[in-house]
C-alpha cells in the first residue's frame, strides 16, 4: 500500500503560476519575433514571383513584378499590423 509521505505527484502551489505566466509571455513574444519577418519576405517574394512569372508568360516586361511585389509587401504590412494589432496580447 502506497503511503501518503510518498508522493509521486505533490499538490502544485500558487507560488509558480507568475513564473509560468512570465515564461509562456516570453514564449509567445520570441515565437512571434521569429515569424514575422519570415511572413513579411515570404509576401513579398510570393507576390514578386507571380508578377515574374505572370510578365515572362505574356511578355509584358517587369510590370506586373512590380505591381504583385507591391501587392505582396501590403499583405505582408497587413498581416504585421493584424497580428500585432489592438486587442492582441502575447
């Protein structure tokens, strides 16, 4: 019979829970540091690459490599400020 001084588990106290809280904001916050440009020049490069190949099909020279760039770079604006916008907390 297992005894009560034996434990595997002990009742976990309150003292942790800021520690816990602190370690998952910092998480969350490097997580978020390190996604970020990745998503911005993944937009950009995304949007650039459609415009590319888009010109060399219809032989319309840089053109639309230009505008989907700039497409790409908006949505890459967008998605920063939607992910950092008001109401969110990390």
């Amino acid at each position: 019979m297992p005894s009560d001084n034996n434990q595997l588990d002990p009742a976990p106290d309150n003292s942790s829970k800021p520690l816990v809280n602190k370690i998952q904001k910092l998480t969350n916050q490097s997580t978020l540091a390190f996604e970020l440009p990745f998503t911005f020049v993944g937009a950009v490069a995304v949007g650039g690459l459609i415009g590319f190949y888009l010109d060399k099909w219809l032989h319309s020279g840089p053109w639309l490599m230009i505008v989907f760039g700039t497409f790409g770079f908006v949505a890459g604006i967008v998605e920063i400020a939607r992910r950092l916008g008001p109401g969110k907390s990390t």
